[in-house]
C-alpha cells in the first residue's frame, strides 16, 4: 500500500484490498517461511527468491559494508542487516539518482541494542539522505531527537519509529507528511505529546500509539481524520468529562471503514466520560481499559455491530451490561476485572439462554470474584443459587474458552463445537463441578453434542488441587492435544487419559514434577499410538528419559528442555524410527549421547544448547566423538 501497488478504493479499502491479495498469495505458498522454535521466522525462501529476481532494484547492505548487489541508480529498496554507526554506511547505501524508496532496519531486539543511542549526525543523515521515500522503517534505531528535516519526506507513506525509548516529543512539521498512512510510535515509552495539527495528516489510515506510556494526552483535531482505521490507545486528559475531543467517534459516520476503539481512561471521571464517548453504531471493535466506573454507559446495548469487546483491569464494576443484543459478537474478552461476580445482572429466573449466537472466543483471566454467567434473585429476594442455571447458557459457534485466574468460577458454558479449553490457576474442585453439570444436562437431554466430543485441544496450567485426570475426560474422545503445565500435586494421569490416549498427537508437560510417568504400568507409552510430538520440560527430578517411551513408534519430534538433573538418554532411542528432530534445552548434566542416535535415519535435525560445555564440544561437527 505504501509503494502505490495497491489501488485506490472506498469500500472495500485499500487495506480490505491489500489484506486480500496477502491471503491469496498465502494460499498460494507464497509465503514459505522456515520457522525455529518460539516462533521466529528463520528465514522466507520467498524473499530470497524475490530478492535474487530482483536484481539491483533491491540491496541488503551488510555490517561488513558489503550488498548483496551493486547500488546504482535503479536501487529502490535499501535494508540495513546491521546497526547504523557511520555516515559511511548510509552515503553507500544512497543511490546516486537518490530515487530509494524504502529504507529498512532489521527489528533489532532490546538486548542488541541496550544502552546504545544511534549517533545524531547520522540519524539526521538517515532523513535528509532519502526524500524520495515512501517506506522508512527504523524500528528500535536508537533514536533521541527526530530531526525536523523529517517533514521534507512529502512521499513517505509509511513511518516507524517503534521502540525508540528516548523520544519524548516529536517535532510539528510531522503534520507536513501529507501522504503518511501509518505512522507506527509502539513500544515509545518516554513519548508524553504527539504532534499539534495532527488533522492535517488527512491521509492517516494507522496509528499505533500501544506501550507509549508517557503518552499524556491526544491532541485535538482528531475529528478531521476520517481515514483513520486503526488506533490502539486513546489517551484522554485529566480534566476531560467527555465532549469537545472525544466527540469524534460520533461525527466519523462518513468515514471509509467501521473503526475499532481502544480507550485508555485513567484519572478521569470515569462514568461521566465515558458516556460522553458515545461512537458511531457501526463500531465493530471496543477494548476499554483502566475504566473504574462502576456503571456501563447508556450507549454501550446500541453497537449491534459490535464483534469484539475486551474490558481490562477494573476494579468496580460487579455486572457487566446485557449482552443479547450483540448479535455479531465473536470474541469476548474481560481481564482483572476484580469485583466482577457475574457477567450480566440480569435477574430473570426464566432466562435460561444467553443469545449470543456469533461468539466464537471467550477469554476470561484474574477475576477472582467471578461466580458466573448471571445473577438472579430467589422468591424471598435473596440471592440464588447460580450453578444449575448457569450451567445451561449454550453459544452455537464457540469454539474456544480460555479462563485464567477464575477461582471461583462454576461456570462453563455449553457448545457443540467447542474446540480448544484452556483452565488455569483456578481451583478444580469447583470446576469440576461446572463440567460434570453440563455432562449431566448433556445426557438428560440425549445430546452428545454438547458432551465435549470435538475437543480436540486441552491445556492445563497451575493447578494446584488436581491429583488425576478424573473419570469424566471419557466424554473428550477427539483430545489431540493436551499441555499439562504448572500441576505440582498431579501425579498420574489415570483414569481419565485413556479414554482419548489413542487420538493424542501431542503431548507437552511441564514442571509437573510428582507426575509418576517411570512404571509403564501406571503410565500407557505403549497405549500412544498417533503421538508426534512430546514435550518434557522443567522435570528437576528426571534423570533419565522415561523407559517406556521406547514403544512410542509414531514420535516425530521429541523436546527435552531444561530438566537440569537429567544425566543421560538412553541407547533405546534407536527404535524411534519415525523421530524427525531431537531439541535438548538447558541440560548441563548431559555429558554424551548414546551410539543409537546414530541409527534414527529419520533425523533431520538435532538441536544440542544451552548444555554442558563437554556435550557441546562431543558433538561439534566433524570433530565431535558423538
């Protein structure tokens, strides 16, 4: 979008346009990242391939000062794979016509360049060296003081300055980028105003202001940026009551895209503003954040269009508003909420559903009061009793419920097509009876829909009361994945894992230390007929890979990661005929590997660090006894 490629449009926008033409070349392998662990893209075959066709019009200027290809005057596309020191480095990297259009800093991360500022002269080189630019990107470059040559780039399109942590203001003739329609300031920490005029920059599409959190205000004229798509922060004064600056959400009804609103409200009177905030009813997304009001605007039932909603860290409200007229709602989200006890304060006895029939997402963390769905009272007037009630609140289409931190919830909400459950650092016992109270409506009303069948991933995290997996898990007969993190007090896996052992395809468990998975006996290896991929980390008190691993046949990768006691791995890893790579991580007692490694012929690859340094020189390349 930013290098003209993509056409101009009024609905669907240029960014609907562009996010379609991404998806069509996703769907076409385009993309064909290699990935190593913890998500990092390792390197895109694509954009090797791009590059080389690509010739001169595209040069990757390198810390030794060498480019992959000659600059001359047809190089349009200039990315730095090192920190700019010199002014040495930008004059080679400028075209001699001066006709670059894009200028890219890799994302260097924090620890790189911790503590180090990047030079004045040569960040005022940076902006004056490159007028013709559409694209200048100097993610975390060190940056103090942005030069006010900045407002001579008229072509520049796309702006990044994230992470620049020394930033505290920028400069006004920002405004004069008339054509900017991104302008990325996330993760400025030390930023306390944005620009005056912001209005003239009338082209603005995205403005990411997430983390800038100095960041006292916005500034006014915000109500003539009717391009505006994106915004992650809306910063108000102290002393607003709503009105004047904040009025614009409500005059944006011309504006190209229905607009998500992110609202940080801090220091501010709370129910006063917030109601002042009333924003075009086509609204589709709302994330309120730092709102201490105990009561929701009036306005708040009218964004029928609405499809996301996040309440994050509040600390008074107790009921959220009715939800039944957010009939496109798919992704709820309420976090630190923590006087919260119900979700609505809806007290009739014969509400028994909650018509929410497009919620796909619900995501519930740290509401430590939370009981259930909603709130009624009994005939005497005192307060009901909410667990058979609140069991039979059914959503069609979720597929995922993710609650953290809810230890007192009973709550579980019914769904034939719920996919993925998540329970963390809740108290079990109360859950439990949550799931076997919807089990029970389950088969009372002869619907095994409703009895967990497509689960397919289970994860649970940190909870201190569960010993087993109980009986019931026979209902999640589709599991193919299951994470066990954080259980200190879990010690088998009986009975409830054979019911689904069969279908497992990956199994992760971590720091579950009096998990007894040594006696084959007790623990069903020979019984994991589909696993691919196994996970075993933090285990202080593994020594030695589990025997019965051996009869897993069917292991692709296996994951060994900072079990600190572990001292070897056994020569039986020979029959993991199917194991494709090996990843030990944090093992400084592992001193060798066995000779049977040597026969696993499905190996591709072996991830040996962070381990004894006699282990990494045994199976150094080429010179390694291992």
């Amino acid at each position: 979008m930013a290098l003209g490629f993509i056409s101009k449009s009024s609905y669907p926008t240029q960014v609907d346009v562009g996010y379609g033409y991404y998806m069509e070349l996703l769907r076409g392998s385009f993309f064909q990242e290699e990935w190593e662990e913890y998500n990092f893209v390792k390197r895109c075959k694509m954009h090797d391939l791009a590059t080389q066709v690509g010739g001169t019009t595209y040069a990757l200027l390198k810390a030794n000062k060498e480019c992959n290809g000659d600059i001359d005057g047809s190089t349009r596309h200039v990315s730095f794979d090192c920190h700019l020191d010199s002014l040495q480095q930008i004059r080679i990297a400028r075209s001699p016509a001066s006709k670059i259009r894009t200028v890219i800093l890799p994302r260097q991360s924090s620890k790189i360049t911790q503590g180090r500022s990047c030079d004045q002269s040569v960040c005022d080189e940076v902006f004056s060296s490159h007028k013709s630019a559409r694209v200048l990107d100097l993610y975390n470059f060190g940056i103090k003081v942005v030069p006010r040559c900045v407002g001579k780039l008229k072509h520049l399109r796309l702006l990044t300055l994230g992470c620049n942590e020394d930033i505290k203001a920028l400069p006004d003739c920002i405004t004069m980028l008339y054509n900017l329609q991104t302008f990325i300031l996330y993760g400025c920490k030390n930023l306390q105003t944005l620009p005056r005029n912001m209005e003239r920059l009338v082209n603005l599409v995205n403005l990411d202001t997430e983390d800038c959190k100095s960041l006292t205000h916005m500034p006014q004229g915000f109500n003539k940026l009717t391009k505006l798509q994106f915004l992650t922060h809306f910063v108000l004064k102290s002393t607003y009551s709503g009105g004047d600056q904040i009025g614009w959400y409500s005059e944006v009804e011309n504006a190209e895209y229905d607009k998500n609103l992110p609202l940080y409200l801090k220091n501010v009177d709370y129910e006063e503003t917030l109601e002042g905030l009333q924003p075009h009813q086509n609204l589709r997304g709302l994330s309120l954040e730092y709102y201490e009001g105990v009561r929701f605007s009036s306005w708040l039932p009218s964004l029928a269009n609405l499809e996301y909603l996040e309440i994050l860290n509040n600390r008074s409200c107790q009921y959220l508003p009715p939800f039944n007229q957010f009939l496109s709602l798919k992704l709820l989200k309420i976090v630190k909420v923590v006087g919260l006890e119900y979700i609505s304060e809806n007290s009739s006895s014969s509400c028994t559903t909650i018509p929410l029939p497009s919620l796909e997402a619900i995501y519930f963390e740290s509401l430590p009061n939370l009981k259930g769905w909603y709130w009624r009272e009994d005939e005497e007037g005192g307060q009901a009793d909410h667990s058979s009630s609140t069991s039979t609140i059914s959503f069609p289409r979720l597929s995922e419920f993710i609650v953290y931190g809810c230890p007192r919830l009973t709550f579980l909400p019914l769904s034939p097509h719920l996919k993925s459950l998540t329970v963390g650092k809740n108290n079990w016992k109360p859950f439990q009876q949550a799931i076997m109270a919807n089990i029970g409506i389950s088969s009372l009303s002869s619907s095994s829909s409703l009895s967990f069948s497509n689960l397919t991933d289970l994860g649970l995290y940190e909870i201190e009361d569960l010993q087993c997996l109980p009986e019931w898990f026979q209902n999640l007969t589709s599991i193919q994945v299951l994470v066990l993190a954080r259980c200190h007090n879990l010690k088998c896996l009986f009975p409830g894992i054979q019911h689904f052992v069969s279908s497992l395809q990956e199994l992760r468990i971590c720091a579950c230390n009096e998990l007894e998975m040594y006696d084959s006996d007790d623990f069903p290896w020979n019984a994991f007929e589909n696993l691919r991929v196994l996970l075993l980390k933090e285990l202080s008190e593994m020594v030695n890979l589990p025997e019965g691993l051996k009869h897993v046949k069917s292991l692709q990768y296996l994951k060994v990661h900072y079990c600190e006691n572990l001292i070897g791995i056994p020569d039986w890893i020979r029959s993991l005929k199917s194991l494709n790579e090996l990843s030990i991580d944090g093992c400084p007692n592992l001193t060798s590997l066995p000779e049977g490694i040597s026969q696993l012929t499905s190996l591709q690859e072996l991830k040996i660090t962070y381990c004894s340094e006699i282990l990494l020189r045994k199976c150094r390349r080429g010179k390694g006894e291992d």
